[in-house]
C-alpha cells in the first residue's frame, strides 16, 4: 500500500496541526482574564465552550465551516444543502456539551457576488435552522476577490457558522464521570458529511477520474450527490434523551474520526467491537484510494455521525429514546479501562491514540 492516499499526501498537514492548535490556545487562554462578567467554565479544546453567566445559565459556543465540500457545490452549481452542514458542524458541537443549541450567525464570504447562489445558500442555512431548532439572527456577507479563490472565475466562496446554546452550569455533558463498562451508542451518518473531502476529492476526481455527475452503481447515486448529502442534525433526538435519561458524554464525530471520542474529560480506553459495516462511500474510498484502515478511520465517520456514552445499565432505555425520536441508534462498544486514551478497534486490530 505504498502508493496508498492519505489526508496528509491529499494536502492537509495533519502533523502540524495540534502544534498550531496549540499555540494559538497559548496565546488565546489568557483572555478568559478579560471577560467583564461571569466565568470560563469549560475553555479552549471542547466541542464547544462554556461561559457561565449566573448561578442557573451557561452560555456554549461553537464555530466551524463547510470546508472543501464547497468545491463539490461549486462543482455541481448546487448551492442549497451546504447552509445545512454549516448549522449541523456547529449545532452538533454545542450539543455535545449537554447545551440546547439556541442561536446561530454565519460568515459568507464571496468571490464574485451572484443574488441567487446566495438565495441557494440561505435556503440551506433555513434548513439547518429548522431541524436544529435554532434561529439565525445575523451574519456577514463579505465581498473579497482578492482573497477567495473557486474551481472556476468567479464562483469561490467560503462558509462558516457560530452557534450558540444554552445550559445549566451544573449540568454540563463532558465525560466527566466515566467507569469502566460505560457503554457507546452509535448514530448513523448520512455519508461523508462535512470532513474528509480533501482526500475524498483526490480519491474521487484525480485518481479514479470521476466527474460529479458520474454514476456509481454501488452508491445508487452520482459522486456528486453522494458528497453533497447534507450532514445530519442529531440536535432532537439527543435533546429527547437528555430531557429523560442520563448521559455522561456526547461526541461528534468529525474530523479525526473517532479519535474524537478521545476528547471526553475522564481519560479512559475505547473498545469498539461492534461497529457497523463501513457505508458503500467508504469502501468505495478505501478502495480506489488504497487508503489503510487507521486512515479511514481518522479521517471519516465510517458510518457513525454522533456517540452517547452512558452507563450500561442505562444502554438499553437510551436506544429505545433514540429509536422513539427516529434514530436508528445502536450499541457500538464500551468502556475498557481508564487512564490511558485509545480507542481500540479490534476487529480492525487497530489501536488509535491522540
């Protein structure tokens, strides 16, 4: 597999990542020191931090774009399902600390001004909004051609979102009292969702010399759609299980696949060993890709969008609340041991640390 792809050969510098990130929450910390009311309880590394304002309210924060899926848009001259990704990367993070996502403001920035792309867009932010019950209450619209660059003259934008909710300070979800036995409910994703497109584009239109609009038997469906399948919103379905069950943590399973999981409080190891099998996508990635195991698994969702962690003895009435409120959820591992982050694949004899 020596000519396998992978995101970093794809053009993403994975190695350096946690450096910058890590820098520039160096710099960026100590201005939770200017805040001029209220606390920092949950800062810079989560799914989304948390500001507490008073003795019953939690302000959540998140922000997140579409990334390179918008090439695929560009591509198809589609426009009205990436607003829906854009409130879904963001929305889905809130959620994961137990917040009720509330509010939410985008950034469109353009290369060329076209009313009716821009129409397209908002109709998908609309979406995004109506299934995770937020409402969007302001923006910026940018006109920078100097900046912003498309597949063709002219059609280059980017997208990004912020997402705001709200939650009772002392009932934040973070993973914060993890025990060995604790159990994984698994989500299905609706595809590749909104990660991963560097790879999948070089995979998909450089080397298998696909076009958006060729059809894959396998996939039911043309390239094009299949990558523009908007991300799922798992915002009513958790919230119906957080109003009646208990939860320990939340994880969206986004970029770094499910090394996300390894972003809950309490140091712990992950044994995944029931998983479902990889959705057509994914296999027809791996595939034509030459991609190796520990790399689809980093880099995609690999058919699982969202994870509840709960208590074993409360697997089985999570799944039933899940499946109540149209989730096809299901039990997907464990709880191992603690100390240690990993998450083990066994069926993959895979071990994935941070």
């Amino acid at each position: 597999m020596s000519d396998g792809l992978t995101y970093e050969t794809a053009g993403v510098n994975v190695r350096d990542e946690p450096t910058a990130l890590r820098r520039l929450a160096e710099v960026l910390r100590p201005t939770e020191n200017f805040l001029p009311k209220g606390k920092v309880v949950l800062g810079i590394g989560y799914f989304a931090a948390v500001v507490q304002v008073s003795d019953d309210l939690g302000i959540a924060v998140a922000t997140d774009g579409v990334g390179t899926k918008l090439l695929v848009a560009q591509m198809l001259e589609r426009y009205d399902t990436v607003g829906v990704d854009c409130v879904a990367m963001n929305a889905n993070d809130v959620l994961c600390v137990g917040a009720t996502p509330a509010i939410f403001v985008d950034y469109l920035a353009v290369e060329r001004l076209d009313p009716e792309v821009i129409a397209q867009i908002a109709h998908g932010l609309q979406e995004g909004a109506r299934q995770a019950g937020v409402a969007v209450v302001g923006g910026e619209l940018a006109q920078v051609r100097e900046i912003v660059r498309g597949i063709e003259d002219g059609k280059g934008f980017d997208l990004v979102g912020t997402c705001v909710g709200f939650v009772h300070p002392r009932r934040l979800v973070i993973g914060s009292d993890l025990q060995v036995g604790d159990v994984v409910i698994g989500l299905p994703s609706n595809g590749i969702h909104s990660n991963g497109l560097t790879l999948a584009r070089r995979i998909l239109f450089d080397r298998a010399r696909f076009t958006p609009t060729t059809f894959v038997d396998e996939l039911n469906a043309t390239v094009g759609d299949e990558l523009l399948k908007p991300t799922r919103i798992y915002v009513r379905a958790v919230a119906a299980v957080l109003a009646q069950g208990r939860v320990k943590a939340l994880v969206h399973i986004t970029g770094g696949g499910v090394r996300n999981l390894l972003r809950v409080q309490t140091p712990c190891t992950f044994v995944l060993d029931d998983l479902p099998e990889p959705p057509p996508i994914f296999q027809l990635l791996q595939r034509l890709g030459d991609v190796p195991d520990a790399e689809m698994f980093t880099t995609f969702n690999m058919g699982v969008g969202f994870c509840l962690i709960v208590a074993k003895e409360d697997a089985d009435r999570t799944v039933r609340l899940l499946q109540a409120a149209g989730e096809q959820a299901r039990v997907i591992g464990h709880i191992a041991t603690l100390g240690e982050r990993q998450v083990r694949l066994p069926q993959y004899r895979l071990v994935i640390a941070p």
